[in-house]
C-alpha cells in the first residue's frame, strides 16, 4: 500500500512508531534549540514525523487512501514536517548533496507524506520524478528498489483519485519487472498479480477480473507444464543454474518450486470462482465442477489431486 511505503522501510512496526517516535521527535527538538541548522537532526526528524503521518493512516485495517480518521494527530506535525521537507530539499536534495540522506528515500517519505495528507497529485509528482529521474549514489541496486517503490505509489495514488487507466499502467509495469527479472519469484508469489485483480474489483470491473485471473491461471499452469516436462533432464544431485539468480541446491529444491507455483495456479483458480460467485457469473457452475475434478481436500484446504498426471491436468484445464 502507498501509506506503507515508509513503514516497510524502518525496523519498526506501526505500533511501536506511533508509541515511540513522539518522545524521540520531542528529544530532536531539545536537540535543535541548541543546534537548529543541523541538517541530520532536521532530517531525522521530518522523516520520523513523515512516518508517524503515515502511521496514523495504517491505524485501521483494511487500509482506505481517503480515509480522514487520525487527521487530527495528523495536522500536529504537518506544518514542522512540511517545513522540514522544504529545508532539507533546498539545503541537500537541489544541491546533490546525499550525504545525509539518498535522493531517492527523500522522495519515498516526502510522497508518503502526501498521499498521507490526501495531497495525492504532490504525490504521484514525487513518485514520477522517483521512478525517471532520481539518483542512487550509494547502494547496489538500489535504483531498481526505487524504481519499484515509485511504481507502487503511483498505482495506490491513481487508484486513490480514480483513474484506473493510469493504475493499470503501473501494476502491469511492475508485473513486467517480476516476470522479467526473476520469473520463478513470479509464478510462486505473484504479489502484483493479486493487486491487479484487487484494483479490476475496486473499481467494479468483476469480469475483467474474471478474465485476467484466468489466464493468470493458465500460464501458472503452462510455466509448470514446460518445466515439469524437462525434470528428468536435469541432474539428481548438485546446483541447477538456470538463469543469472535462478540457482537451486539440486532437483528436490526445483521440484518444490515448481509445485509452489502449480499451488499458486489453483489458488487463482479459486479466486476467479470466488469472483464469479459475486458476480453471479453464468459459468460459475460448470467452472465449479471443473475445479473439483481437479482438487481434493487434505488438513481442510484445497489441494491438487496427486493423483492426477499432468495430462490429466491439461485436459481438465480444456475445458476452462
């Protein structure tokens, strides 16, 4: 979620930064009345009060971008957070000066804190200069974790003001990224995936739901098959590279990935039955049927039945 993009980057959780971050916040300021041009201290603090923002916002569970409860406790830093953003931007971020804080972490907290605020076009601003032209200067591959982090700003901002063209454009970005990258990740989590069919139902498109889950469920399946039909090919013992990080410690170690990602091609099977259901789809039943011929039940959850080959399988898959 947008609100979480801080969070996700600080060893706390959100109880602990709206339990803790007041006293140090109130220790910064003792701090700066003796020392008030120093810029760590100005950072620190607007980045702990940035997060504190967004903390308020993660409160209530399922998250709600246009949700107005903590707003309260929200506008008790707003003005020193807001200032704080503009110091450090004009003292280091214009000046190219990293080295109290990345580019680009200023602009994941300084976007945060605008969706926060529901300023939702500040923040698609920063999370665009983020994901085109902010520098990395001093980690490994931190430009891609930006890169990412923008893309899912971007998605959770336009799905906050309703525009879900460009909301598709940045979960189908960041799709290509996993499927690109690294492809058994892709298949065995599909975190993206189930954010795309999350937005098609946000915004009331249950059949185009319908329809991607499917054919996220076909290809799950069809990445399996094609795998699973060269095993025998690959050594007993010892690595299997397939890829630059695509690395195994033997075929046990690649069979159980590629039966995480048959697992994760019946579960979006049952998510697109869970989406008919609520759409009253007409082919709700027959697909029904479909499914359980292909599962049986083991420690109260759906499993595929083992003893159906992969044949089986394509055949029953057919008939979807």
């Amino acid at each position: 979620m947008l609100i979480s993009l801080y969070v996700q980057a600080q060893p706390l959780g959100i109880e602990d930064i709206v339990r803790d971050y007041p006293r140090k916040i109130k220790k910064i300021n003792r701090q700066l009345k003796f020392m008030p041009e120093n810029n760590k201290l100005i950072w620190d603090r607007t980045e702990m009060q940035a997060g504190l923002i967004s903390s308020y916002s993660r409160l209530n569970y399922p998250y709600d971008p246009l949700d107005s409860s903590g707003l309260s406790r929200k506008l008790v830093y707003y003005e020193e957070c807001r200032e704080g953003f503009e110091i450090i931007y004009e003292k280091l971020i214009k000046k190219k000066n990293f080295n109290i804080v990345e580019e680009g972490d200023y602009f994941i907290s300084r976007l945060g804190f605008y969706a926060s605020m529901h300023q939702f076009e500040k923040s698609i601003e920063d999370a665009i200069y983020l994901r085109d032209s902010a520098s990395y200067s001093q980690y490994y591959q931190r430009g891609d974790y930006y890169h990412k982090q923008a893309l899912h700003a971007l998605l959770q901002n336009y799905k906050a003001i309703g525009n879900l063209e460009l909301a598709l454009e940045s979960v189908d970005s960041l799709i290509q990224i996993d499927k690109t990258h690294r492809p058994e990740q892709f298949y065995i989590a599909g975190r993206n995936i189930y954010e795309k069919i999350a937005l098609l139902q946000h915004f009331k498109k249950n059949i185009e739901a319908i329809n991607y889950v499917k054919e996220a469920c076909k290809n799950n399946f069809d990445w399996y098959f094609s795998r699973n039909s060269k095993i025998e090919e690959l050594p007993k013992n010892g690595f299997i590279k397939l890829g630059p990080e695509e690395i195994y410690s033997d075929r046990e170690s690649y069979v159980f990935t590629l039966n995480r990602a048959k697992s994760q091609a019946s579960h979006f099977f049952k998510i697109m039955l869970e989406v008919m259901e609520e759409e009253k789809h007409k082919e709700l039943q027959r697909c029904q049927k479909i499914y359980e011929s292909m599962h049986s039940q083991y420690n109260k959850r759906d499993i595929i039945k083992p003893e159906l080959s992969d044949e089986d399988l394509k055949n029953l898959l057919l008939k979807l």
